[in-house]
C-alpha cells in the first residue's frame, strides 16, 4: 500500500498557493477542527492515543499520552503551545510547512486546543523565520477574518485566540521549558523537571508543547481517522514523517516517507545517489544531535524509530545528513562542536565546559598539534557528559562525539604526529561507547 502524503499534497496539488486559506479549504482544510468541536476532549485524546502518533521535534514521545498529562481539575488557565524554533542543523522540514501549508499547522494547534481545554496559543517562531513568519501571519489574519479565531470559532461557543512569538535565534529556547522561560521574558534557560510543563508551565500553568510537523499530522488524523493512520508505518513507528535532505546528493530537499522505509532505498532512489565522484562516508540521519552511521550500518537501516535505535542513531527532527568520501570526519565533528560550544547557555557546568573544550580539543587535533591523549580526553568528557545536565545539549553534543570517534578512529589518529596505539584508543571507545542510543 502507498503511503499517502499527508503533509505534502496540497503542496504538491496546488504549487504556490497551498499555503492560501481557499486552496486549503478546497484540499479539505477545516473539516477536522469542525469535527472536533463535535467531540468531547476525552474522545480527541483517545484518537490521537489511538494513532501512535509520535512527537515529530525529537523525543519522540506519544502525542496523545502528552495530551493527557494536563490535569482536568486545576483551576489555572490551561494553554497550547507550537514549537517552530527549528534549530537543528540539518532539519528544515518545519520551515517547509509554515512556507507551503501554514493552515494545517494553524489546524492542528486549534484541535490540540480543543483537546486539553485551552482558549489561548502560542506558536514561537525562530528569529531567522522571516518568509515562514510572513506565511503564518497571513494565515493567522486570514483564519481571524473567517471567523475561524477568535470568539465562538466556526460558529460554536468555544473562544480561542494565537498569539505569535518569534526569538533571536538561539537553538536552546528550542527545548521546551527554555522556551517557556523566553515566552516569559526572560533568558531561554532550561528548568528543572520535575514540574513538567504539562502541570506547570507557561506562566507555571499546564501547558502542551507540540512540534510543527506534529500538529500538522493532527488534522489529518481526526478527520480520516485513527484506524486509516495506523495502516501506515510499523506497529511502533505510525504514520509517515518528513525527512529534510542535505548533502552531495542529487536532489536534497524534503520528503515525506512511509515510516519503515529502507535507508539505502530511499538514498538512491528518491535522492538520487550522490553526485558524480564522491562516495558514501556515512549519514547523520535524524540531525547534528544524533549518532553518525557508517556506510555499512546504513545497509539494510530502517527509518523509524526502532530501526535507527538498532543501528544506534535516532530518527531525531529528521535531518537526514548525507556525508560523502571527501569529507574528514574531524572536521565534519569540529563543525558541529563549534556549533554546541556556541549554542550552550552556560547554566550547567558539563555542558559550558566540555562543549567548549571539546572544541579547542578538534582544533588543536586538526592543525597537527593532536595526541591521543587529546582523542581520549574526548571521550571522557563526552562520558561526564550525556545525562548530567538539566536539558540534553550536552548529551547532543557528545552522542556525535563519541560516534565520529568509534567509527572514524583512524582519521582522527592520522592527524596526530605521533603514533596512536589503536588497542588502548579503542579500550577507552569502550569506556564511552555506552553513551550512545541502544536498542530498547
């Protein structure tokens, strides 16, 4: 059975004007909100539980069991929140649904709304948006006028108003609860869990934080239903995902995938091969956060979330990263370093510090000056890393680390003027080696 393009073909049926609110009603926009204010929030939850849809930014966590966490008996205003701060490098497929379909987003947010009782949203942009934000305000301006936002929306007695935020661009007021902290004014700072945000979070209310690309699956779902949504995809991985394709690849951009679908098919089949010359080193395949895959451990991957996990990576915001033979692996590691070093917000000491040193670590291995004490101590801090901060940038920057040193390990030793003994550099892999994903 062909799996069916449930985020791409409005685009794909009306090129250029999907994202206008009359292409996307004629696509069957609205019809699902308009059934959801039909049914009980209990019914919509169990629908999405039902669906196995999964949290599309990342964690990869149950949408609907995310729904369920918000307590029915508090007193305090309860709020929805959309998270298109995409700042993942490599991932570009949230920013390809504010441009091309910013309905089914804005749908999805209304129905998640509809669900946990909220009457007010929030969708954070990433400051860099600039053509997706135009998008989403006009579409925003567009559902206003409708009557579709706003009090009694489609002519019920059920008030909801969007507020849109947009940051300055910094990757971690992509975790959720720095998120939170950025909508609040203050330093996107990452806070403590628990209280979970689904009992205290937007302004120490219950609030449901959601990815874009999730939110716009959501409308799809209600209106055909749960049981058409699970014939797509593995028992464990539901549905189709988006995957954003870079690289020395003959035809990058985004593609909607069956969920299951087999890595090496995908690369040389829809993406065309690798350009004329160069040869498969590895692919990052769910964004920089996630454990590089040599060229054989690619052979025969699924892309859905356990196929990767046995491979040892992770399906991640689906940045599909393509690496080719004339690329060095230090430098492909420096690059995301310099990233994370840049990025950290400084509030946990193994984050601010080893991303840091990590960094001047590759630089000095890169310019000739490297040893394998400095290839070790690597390792080591990518150890004192992974699960001792309060969110999981440490842990994206050493799960890439450990990897491209596992599986590279002699380029990072042929930059080291002095010999390497490959049986104690491999012992001390050993040592970090149980940092990375495993297979649950």
């Amino acid at each position: 059975m062909a799996a069916p393009k449930i985020l791409m073909q409005r685009a794909l049926d009306r090129p250029g004007e999907s994202h206008v609110l009359e292409a996307y009603e004629a696509g069957g926009g609205y019809r699902a909100i308009r059934k959801a204010l039909g049914m009980s929030p209990d019914a919509l939850i169990d629908e999405l539980k039902k669906s196995g849809l999964r949290g599309r930014g990342g964690a990869g966590f149950p949408t609907g069991t995310k729904w369920s966490f918000i307590p029915r008996d508090s007193e305090k205003p309860r709020y929805l929140l959309c998270n298109s701060d995409e700042s993942e490098p490599g991932t570009f497929k949230d920013r390809w649904l504010l441009e091309n379909d910013p309905h089914a987003v804005l749908e999805g947010m209304m129905i998640a709304a509809v669900a946990i009782g909220s009457h007010l949203m929030f969708n954070y942009f990433r400051g860099e948006f600039s053509y997706p934000l135009e998008r989403w305000r006009a579409a925003v301006e567009e559902a206003y006028r409708k009557g579709y936002l706003g009090k009694g929306i489609f002519g019920s007695d059920y008030d909801l108003e969007t507020v849109t935020h947009y940051g300055a661009g910094a990757y971690i007021a992509g975790e959720e609860t720095g998120m939170l902290e950025s909508l609040e004014g203050k330093k996107a700072l990452p806070r403590n869990k628990p209280p979970f945000p689904a009992v205290e979070g937007l302004f120490r209310s219950p609030t449901v934080i959601n990815n874009t690309e999730t939110l716009a699956t959501v409308p799809w779902i209600i209106e055909h239903g749960a049981d058409a949504y699970v014939q797509y995809g593995t028992e464990k991985s539901r549905g189709t995902k988006l995957w954003s394709c870079s690289g020395p690849i003959a035809r990058p951009g985004v593609y909607e995938l069956e969920m299951g679908h087999d890595l090496m098919e995908f690369l040389e089949g829809d993406l065309g091969g690798l350009m004329e010359g160069i040869g498969l080193k590895g692919v990052i395949p769910g964004g920089s956060s996630v454990p590089v895959l040599t060229l054989e451990e690619c052979r025969g991957a699924k892309l859905d979330y356990e196929g990767l996990r046995e491979r040892g990576s992770l399906v991640g915001s689906g940045g599909f990263m393509v690496i080719g033979d004339n690329v060095s692996a230090v430098d492909c590691l420096l690059n995301l370093a310099h990233f994370y070093a840049h990025e950290s917000c400084g509030q946990c000491t193994p984050c601010r510090e080893g991303c840091g040193w990590i960094e001047q670590l590759l630089h000095r291995i890169l310019a000739g000056n490297g040893t394998q004490t400095d290839v070790e101590t690597i390792l080591r801090l990518s150890d004192n890393m992974v699960g001792k901060t309060i969110c999981a940038l440490a842990d994206a920057m050493a799960w890439p680390a450990v990897a491209f040193i596992k599986k590279y390990p002699q380029e990072f030793a042929a930059l080291c003027p002095e010999p390497v003994d490959m049986q104690s550099l491999a012992a001390a892999i050993g040592k970090a080696d149980h940092i990375l994903p495993r297979a649950s």
